[in-house]
C-alpha cells in the first residue's frame, strides 16, 4: 500500500505542476526519474504491506486520476502552426 500511496500522491503533484513539467524537458526526465526510484526504492524499504484496498475503491481512484489526467491535458494552450511567409 506503501508503493500504490506514494504513487498516487505522485500522480496528484504531477497533476498540480503538469504545466511546468511538460514544459521543460530537464523537469520532466527529472520528474519520470524520481517516480521511477520512488517504485523501485520504496518496495525495497518497505516489503510488507500497511494496508489493503478493495478492488472497486482502487477501480474508482484509477478513474479519477484519469479524468483529472485528461482535464489537466485540456488545459496546455494550443499552439497553432503559422506560415511564416504569409
């Protein structure tokens, strides 16, 4: 639960700063890098499990996280390709 915790916490930080995040490539390899050691490192520390979720609480979360994914992609500002000879 530890791992599904910290993941889902990631997740909603990465929701609040997507738009500095995409923005810059170095802040995004930084932001993917410090998930990826978040999963391998905190299993590691943390092998047993604090808790249990039901599979619908789990299922219910997962949607949430997709719908608020999907606002926050809503949200980059378009950027129109123009002709630069017109």
């Amino acid at each position: 639960m530890g791992v599904v915790a910290s993941m889902v916490v990631f997740v909603a930080l990465l929701i609040g700063f997507f738009g500095k995040v995409v923005t810059s490539r170095g802040a995004l390899i930084a932001w993917f890098g410090a998930g990826l050691v978040l999963m391998v490192a905190l299993p590691l520390v943390l092998p047993q499990a604090l808790a249990t979720v039901h599979p619908v609480v789990a299922l219910v979360l997962g949607l949430v996280f997709v719908a608020l994914g999907h606002m926050a992609v809503r949200q980059i500002p378009a950027d129109p390709i123009v002709d630069p000879r017109g």
